[in-house]
C-alpha cells in the first residue's frame, strides 16, 4: 500500500516466513537520524548525584537513649554503696576467699557437679533412645522415669537417698524370689555416691527430652541418606544424626549444667561440705563475717558459671563447623578487628578517596559506576558520555 508520502510499505516477513500484519517497515526513502545521547537532558543525573553526596542523618531514638541513662544512673548507685558501705566488708572478703576450707567445698562442688554432669548426659542420652524406640515397653518405662523425676523435687530425691538405708538395709542382685548376692546399703552409698546419684537421676530425666528435642530437629532426610548409604543404625545415629543434633543439644544442656552447678549447694542438707555447706558452717562460727562469707561463695559461684559459659561457646562454635560457611569471629577477634579498623582509618575514607567511595563504601560500588561507558552513544558520535541511567541504576545497587 501507498501513504500520502508516496512512500511504499509492506509487511515485515517474520521469522517463520509469515507476514506479521502488526509492523511495517520502510523499503526506500532516508531514515530519519536518531539524536545524539549526549544531547539528553542530564538533570536528572545530576539530581541523583546531588541526593546520594548528601550525608546520611540516623534515625534518632531520644526513649532509648533516656532509659539508657536512667539505667546508667541507678547502677553507678549501685557500685557506689559496694564501696562506701562498709558492711560489705571487703577485707573480710579477700581473707576468706582463697582459705583453705573454702577451697575444700569448692573441690567438693567440682567433683559432684562434673560427675553429676557426665552421668547425667550419657543416661539421658540413653532414656532418650528408650522413649524414641518402637519398642513399647521401653518407650513406656523412658515416659514413666521422665514423669516421676520431673515431678519430684530434687531435695528430697537427696533426702529419700540419703534415708535409703532404713527402707533397705542391704541392696542386691540375683534371681527375683531366689538367691541373692546382697552387701550393706550404707558400706555401697556413701555421702558423695549419694549426692551424685541423687543429682544425676534428677538431671537425667531433663536431659533425656533436650537430647530427644535435638534428635528430632535433625532433618528427616539425612537419615534416609544414611540408610540409602546401607549404614547400620549405630553408625546412622552416631556419625550422621548425633553430631547434627548436638547444634541444638549443647545450648540446652549447658543451661541445665549451670542449673545442676547452683544445685549442688543441696547437698549440704545431706552431710555434704560443699562450698555452701562450708559458708554456712563458717558463717555460723564467725557470725560477723556471714555478709563477707555470702559475697566469697557469691564470687566462686559467678567464676564456675563464667568458666561454663566460656566453654559452652566454644563447643557451640565446633559443632557449627557443618551448619556455616564461615564461623562467626570470637569476642578477641572483633576486639581485635575493631582496633584495627579504628587504627587504619584514613581522612579520605569518607570523602571518596583510595580507601571509599563518596558515600563512604568500598571504591568501585559508586565511583566505578561514573565511569561506565555507553557503548551505543560511543560508537554514534565518537566519544564517550556516562549513560544516566546505568550510572543510577548502579549507584542504587
């Protein structure tokens, strides 16, 4: 067909050798000259230019901050009547604090809880094996052991252990109804083996439902990958679902090591000088030195949940080894990055020089992005010009 112009049109063959009806294209005559990039209007280039040198303000949070302050200020009044009121009395504190009966409960206070702690993860282990087997009488007995534990207090689990002897004055094994080997209850439980195993029945009933939880958050495929692999099932629980499960085990069970630590001061209620039993027969001694004696076991309690805690983020960090990329850079690292960062700070690294862009960045995310070059306008007038949009599109990136 003919337009007005006199210019012939006809249909675009598309690629299938069809005529698409929807284009047209020009068979003779000029084509009319596109503009030159460079001719475009760069205001808006120049605004987003002028919007990304400003500097970036941070949101203001004025309650934080005064309730930061108000916290501030009720602790130094705390920490200032540490030090101004004599009762306290700190030279009481450093006789008392390194004797050596002091040093004897705390030794006592190591042994059971470290003891307790080990029993207790190995049988709650153990119980929590019974209550996930398809056996029904193991799984029963594991759920009655956790209800009955979990429901009786632990001081008098001690006391009833303690008074074992008068319900059974000897213990034995052998046939039921027939020959038993038998010895005396109290030459086979002695203060501390009754301490300890009142401390692990107990913790062992909670142990047994954190590692049961940690076992059942491994994903279920992995043990399909394990018995795909023809593992036994020792092997597949101990090489393929224990490790992962402990990523969620030890958090829990550090918190009830630090839980059975603090409970290990009941066991002065069954003839046991701990380190509390031992502050309490010294406070009754020297009745001026009871405040002195509280802070010394005060100090020993918060250096063993200290040490606890330390120990417990470097077992988290080891059994993360699997779940990260890259571990996460302990306290001394940041401590020591941080010096660092704080050392090599240059003027420039704000204001766009070797070390940053000019909002601060690393170089090459916005000041590379100014030096990109159209390739479409280079090859249409001969000289490079910055594309507006690329140089937006970057800097927004």
């Amino acid at each position: 067909m003919t337009d007005t112009t006199g210019t012939l049109r006809g249909p675009i063959v598309a690629a299938d050798g069809t005529d698409d009806p929807r284009r047209t294209h020009v068979e003779d005559g000029p084509r009319a000259p596109e503009p030159p990039r460079a001719s475009r209007p760069t205001a808006l280039d120049a605004a987003a230019r002028a919007a990304l040198d400003r500097p970036v303000v941070p949101l203001r949070h004025p309650v934080r901050w005064i309730a930061a302050g108000l916290v501030l200020v009720v602790l130094l009044n705390v920490v200032e009547t540490l030090f101004t009121n004599e009762s306290w009395g700190w030279p009481a504190v450093g006789k008392w604090l390194f004797s050596p009966a002091i040093l004897t409960g705390l030794q006592l206070t190591l042994v059971a809880t470290a003891l307790s702690a080990v029993i207790s993860f190995a049988g709650g282990v153990v119980v929590a094996l019974a209550r996930l087997s398809r056996n029904p009488v193991l799984s029963g007995l594991a759920w009655g052991y956790v209800w009955l534990f979990r429901s009786v207090p632990l001081i008098l689990v001690l006391v009833f252990l303690y008074n074992l002897g008068s319900l059974y004055p000897t213990i034995g094994v052998g046939i039921p109804f027939g020959p038993q080997f038998q010895v005396p209850t109290a030459n086979v439980l002695g203060d501390l083996a009754i301490g300890v195993l009142a401390l692990s029945l107990s913790e062992i009933a909670y142990a047994s439902e954190i590692v049961r939880a940690g076992v059942l958050a491994v994903d279920h495929g992995q043990l399909e990958a394990a018995q795909a692999l023809g593992l036994p099932r020792r092997r597949q629980f101990v090489r393929v679902v224990l490790p992962q499960a402990l990523r969620s085990i030890v958090p829990a069970f550090v918190n009830q090591v630090v839980g059975l630590l603090k409970a290990s001061s009941l066991l002065f209620y069954v003839s046991l000088l701990d380190l509390f039993g031992v502050v309490q027969n010294l406070s009754s001694t020297y009745p001026t030195d009871i405040i002195p004696l509280l802070v010394v076991a005060t100090i020993w309690y918060l250096a063993l949940t200290s040490a606890v805690s330390v120990v417990q983020y470097h077992v988290e960090r080891w059994t993360a080894r699997g779940s990260v990329r890259t571990l996460p850079p302990t306290p001394w690292q940041r401590v020591r990055a941080a010096v660092r960062r704080g050392g090599g700070r240059s003027p420039g690294a704000r204001s766009g020089g070797p070390t940053g862009g000019p909002t601060g960045g690393p170089s090459g995310l916005s000041g590379g992005a100014d030096r990109r070059v159209d390739a479409g306008t280079a090859s249409g007038t001969g000289s490079a010009h910055t594309s507006p949009s690329a140089s937006i599109d970057d800097r927004a990136i």
